[in-house]
C-alpha cells in the first residue's frame, strides 16, 4: 500500500524540496559552462533545466500518489508511464544533439535521469535522501577536475597501495572485528587496528612528503600524533630514513622527534585531566596541577617544533613504496606484547606500589587505555596518586618511541638522536611525577 493523499503543506515542501535539489546540480552544471564556453555552445542544460526536471520527477510521484488512491499498482503503472515520458523526451535530446554533432558527454544525460529520480524521492516523501543525493551528485561533479588532475598525479603503485589500505579497513576488518572475541587474553581487533593505523599514516606521510617535502611530513605527523603517536613515529621514521645522511637527515629528526612526543604528551595531559574532572570533580583539578603545568610545556615544544619544521622547506622525500608492511607488523608485534606484558601484570591486583610498574608498563603499550583506567580508580588511590601514576605513564609512553622508530631506515646517527631526544622529554614528566609524589610524602 502507498499513501493515498498529500496535504497541501506536504505538497508544498516536498515539490520545494525537489525544485532546490535540482537547481543545486543546475548551478554546478552552469559553472561549469562558465569555464568552458565551448561547452555553453553545445548548450548544455543549466539552472532551469534541471530544476524543471526535478519537479517533474516529484510531480510524476506526487500525480501517481493521487491517480492511485492508495493502490501500489496503479501507482507503479501511472509512474512507469511519467518515466517513459521522461525517457522518450530523452531519447529525442540525445538523437538531436548528436546529430547536430554538438552532443555534450554521457554525463549530462546521467545526470537528468539523477535530477529525475531526486524530484521523484522528494515526491514520495523522502525529503531528506532526496537532497542527500542532490548534494552528493553536485559533489561528484564539481570533483571532476581535483580528480583528473589527481588520476594524472598519481601512480599505479600508488593506486595499488590505496586499495590495500581500503581492502584491510572495508573487508578484512569487519572479519577480525567478528572473530576476534574467539581469541584469549588479546584484544586481536585492537593489535590489528593498531596494525591498519601504522599503515593508514604510512601512506598518509608519503602522500604529504611526495606533495610538499618534509614540510609535509611535518604536517602529517601532526595531524597523527593527535591520532596515536607510536604509529605516526613508525611511519615517520621510515620516510626520514630516505633522506640524504647528514644535515638535511638530523634536522628533520630534530623537528619531527620533539614534535611527536609533544602533541602525544599534551593530549595525554588534557586527556588526564578531563578524566579527573569526570571522576573525582572539576575542584580537586588544583591537586593535578603538574599535569596542566605538563600540557603547557609540552604544548610549547610542539608549537616551536611545528614553526622550525614548516620552516624547512620542501625538500623532496623519495620513497619506494608507499607502504612498508615490515614497519607495520613490527610496530604490531610490538604493541601486542606490550599489552600481554600489560595484562599480565594486572592479573596480580596488588595494590599501592604495583600500581607503578602498571602505569610504567601501561604507558609503555597504550597511554590512553592506561590513563583511563587509572582514572577509574581515584576514589582508592585519590588525585594526587592518581596524577603521578599519569605523569609516569606519559614519561613511559615518550621512551616507547625508541621502540617504535624504525632504526634500520634512521642509521646509527638518527636513531641515537631519537633515544636522546626521547630520553631528555620523558625527564620532565617524569621529574613532576616525583616532586608530586614527594609532596605526598611529606
């Protein structure tokens, strides 16, 4: 059964709907003519056209609707004839501008029947896809040229690389996510998202470094530290390896390294002190006072860094391939046993003490799920344990880089940059983290 009227204020805003739709592709297609004069020679249909044949769509819906008088049937023999209306007239077009030998590409005639089907959804009462899929198909048009001039720009390997990344997140991960509860001890759907990461900012940097150089590299470990910081250094370190050995090699480390462990040390910070306002209350805030004096320092490096390495340049990075599958199951191997480490010494459930190993293993694996957890267990332990056992985690969590860089593609120089650099940060959260617990103390 289909409904079998329409009020008038319906009528209205589903015939409105239909007409904004298609106007919506109208403009895109009207611009494009704008750039193009030999394509408003061909006279290719604008504004009005389409308009006029979304609300033809949403008419043929809407007349059906009445004629049918509830009938699913009728409605769908009163509709197939407004499309074969609709067709015949397209026919017609198609036949005279190609014999005029003037006749604008199929994407024109694609994109009547799109409008078409727009002011038909609209008609039927479905208003929000309607102007999804009026959205979505201007989007795809004003995308032609970004995406000639990427598909010119880009590679096969490149594309091969793509469609790797997509296949393990769209097909193999929704197949571990189902059967990973089968496995013991692990969270498999964790390491393998870990995994997917490593190799997602891969091809990420490479993408940045190959556009922009190491200002680009310079970018993306940004944005990915933000996301996980043991996987952006991993890839990252991969890409810095690639360059020349010597100045150009040690500044990029000397940029990138502080920049990393900066973002992850000031999220790790803001993170902790959320998650003590959440729990204990926004007042006992004063008692966590070395990890907001921790979230400035460390905010301050990496926005220092950030400057230096936009300031580099564009100096061209040159890789091989824009994955490196070695890099990833190595991080992967890793963190998996980090975490086995990690639960194993949960499993002892000591109390004061062992909470510091935990935190120092815990941040060693995943500061985020450490932080969290310790922050569950403020009303045991209070803010100012709590707080420590942060801020030793964190410094954990910025030795853990040593682990994670890729010494094989640094070189011997390099990487001994990273572990100094490494070290001298994990001192400052590591330095607040006694001084608070030496407080306590007294």
């Amino acid at each position: 059964m289909v409904e079998s009227s329409v009020g008038y204020t319906e009528f209205v805003l589903r015939v409105l709907v239909a007409t904004l739709a298609g106007v919506l592709i109208g403009i895109e297609r009207e611009r494009m003519q704008l750039g193009r004069p030999e394509a408003r020679a061909r006279s290719i249909p604008g504004v009005r056209s389409f308009g006029l044949i979304s609300i033809y769509g949403c008419l043929a819906a809407l007349t059906s609707t009445i004629i049918a008088g509830g009938d699913g049937v009728v409605w769908s023999v009163v509709f197939t004839a407004s499309t074969l209306g609709l067709a015949i007239f397209l026919l017609m077009y198609i036949y005279t501008t190609m014999s005029a030998r003037r006749a604008p590409g199929i994407t024109t005639y694609m994109v009547i029947l799109v409008a078409y089907m727009t002011g038909a959804l609209a008609g039927v009462g479905r208003l929000m896809e309607a102007t999804s899929i009026g959205v979505l198909a201007t989007l795809l048009l004003a995308l032609k040229s970004p995406a000639v001039a990427l598909a010119r720009a880009i590679s096969y390997e490149e594309l091969i690389a793509i469609m790797e990344v997509a296949v393990l997140a769209l097909i193999v991960g929704p197949l571990v996510a189902a059967y990973a509860p089968l496995v013991p001890w692990i969270d498999v759907y964790r390491v393998y998202l870990f995994f997917l990461l490593v190799l997602a900012l891969s091809l990420a940097s490479y993408g940045a470094a190959r556009i922009w150089g190491v200002r680009g590299l310079v970018y993306g470990v940004t944005l990915g530290s933000m996301v996980n910081s043991e996987a952006t250094i991993a890839s990252a370190t991969r890409l810095l390896g690639t360059l020349p050995e010597g100045d150009a090699r040690v500044k990029a480390v000397r940029v990138t390294t502080p920049l990393i462990i900066g973002v992850m040390q000031a999220r790790a910070s803001i993170l902790a002190l959320v998650s003590i306002a959440l729990f204990a209350g926004p007042r006992d805030l004063l008692e966590a006072a070395p990890l907001a004096l921790l979230a400035l320092v460390s905010s301050a490096v990496a926005a220092a860094s950030f400057a230096r390495g936009v300031s580099l340049g564009v100096e061209p990075i040159t890789v091989r391939s824009p994955l490196s599958w070695y890099t990833a199951v190595k991080a992967a191997l890793t963190y998996t046993a980090l975490i086995l480490a990690s639960k194993m010494l949960e499993l002892l459930q000591a109390p004061g003490p062992a909470y510091i190993p935990l935190a120092v293993l815990g941040g060693f694996a995943n500061a985020t799920a450490t932080i969290i957890g310790l922050a569950s267990v403020l009303p045991s332990l209070g803010v100012v344990s709590v707080s420590a056992l942060t801020l030793i985690a964190i410094a954990s969590a910025t030795l853990n880089k040593i682990v994670y860089s890729d010494r094989e593609a640094l070189g011997g120089e390099s990487f001994k940059l990273v572990v100094y650099m490494s070290l001298a940060m994990s001192l400052v959260p590591l330095a607040l983290a006694v001084a608070q617990l030496a407080i306590k103390l007294v």
